[in-house]
C-alpha cells in the first residue's frame, strides 16, 4: 500500500492530468489505511473528494455533454488551484513516508 500511495501522490505533484482519478485513489487508500482518512495525511483527499464527488471521473468523460465538461473542467481547475499548496504538503508527507 505505501508503494500505491507514493505512485499516485508523485503523478498529482508531477501533473494535474487525471487529477480526480488520483485523489479518489489516494482517499480510498486512506481510508484503507486507517479505517478513515479524517485527521491523516490522507484528510485532504477526503475533502476534495467530498466536495468534487458530481465532477466527472476520466473514464465517464466521453458520455458527459461538451457544456457539461466545460463547467466541471472550470470547477475542477478553480479546486485545484485552491487545494494546490494542501495536496503538495500531503504529498510530500506520502513520499516521505511520515505520518502526520
């Protein structure tokens, strides 16, 4: 699991693509971890699952409508902008293997 976390907290530091799909992965994997995610290094993934959950994932974007896309791509940009220094922290502490 720690390899898993690690993969996927390196891909978000390293790009926004597939942003979602990375964070749900690494909320679910919390929760696995510690029962739940709340108060871990994993909290934050928790949040902005809970706040995204109506945003398409990658793989049902090709049956949402183009007006859709284009509102949810603003929203998702804006929460990444907003969660950006968050989710580095978070990340950081994944790779480093220290737990908060």
């Amino acid at each position: 699991m720690p390899e898993e976390a690690i993969k996927f907290a390196k891909k978000l530091l390293e790009s926004d693509e597939d942003y979602l799909d990375n964070v749900i992965k690494l909320w679910h994997i919390g929760n696995e971890k510690y029962g739940q995610c709340w108060n871990t290094e994993f909290h934050i993934f928790g949040e902005i699952e809970s706040e995204t959950d109506h945003l398409p994932l990658t793989h049902v974007r090709s049956k949402c409508s183009e007006e859709f896309l284009i509102k949810a791509d603003k929203e998702l940009k804006e929460t990444i902008e907003y969660y950006r220094d968050s989710v580095t922290k978070a990340c950081n502490i994944i790779i480093s293997g220290k737990n908060v």
